[in-house]
C-alpha cells in the first residue's frame, strides 16, 4: 500500500508541478500578447515591412541629399566662376 500512496504523491505533485507551469506559461503569454500585436502589424504591415520600407526611404533621402549638396557646391563654384568673369571682363 505505501507504494500506491507514494505513486499517488508523485502524481499529485507532477501535477501540481504541470499546473504551476500552466500558470506561467499564461502570464508569459498575455505579456508577449502586445509585442505579437506590433510586430505582427496591428491592422497595418508588419513591423518587418515596416523597417523595410524605412530603410528604402533612408537609402533614398541619403542619395537624394548626396545630389542636393553637389548641385550646392555647383552653383556655388557656377557662382564664384561668374563673379571672377565679371572683374576680369570688367
């Protein structure tokens, strides 16, 4: 008999062990709950589209600003160029 009460002590404390960890797995979960939601999108793309897209419109801004400044150092240069045409023809 105390080996069926002994298995029957193990098997309650295995469950009690399963439901301990049910109970934690559940409070893992419902804190996951909203980062699952952002990353998944929340009605919008996901956030892995999202930071792709992002990087497109960085690499694009950052080219864009490459040509803005050589068009600047152009018409500044255009500009000095112009102003010593004018003293020399002067």
């Amino acid at each position: 008999m105390s080996d069926n009460s002994q298995l029957t002590d193990a098997i309650g404390e295995l469950r009690a062990k399963i439901q301990e960890m049910d109970a934690r797995l559940e409070s893992i979960q419902t804190e996951l709950r909203p980062v699952i939601h952002i990353f998944r999108g929340n009605g919008r793309p996901g956030l892995e589209a999202r930071l792709y897209h992002t990087e497109q419109k960085l690499d694009t801004l950052t080219r864009s600003t490459a040509w803005t400044a050589r068009a600047a150092v152009g018409a500044g240069l255009s500009a000095i160029a112009t102003i010593v045409w004018h003293f020399v023809t002067n």
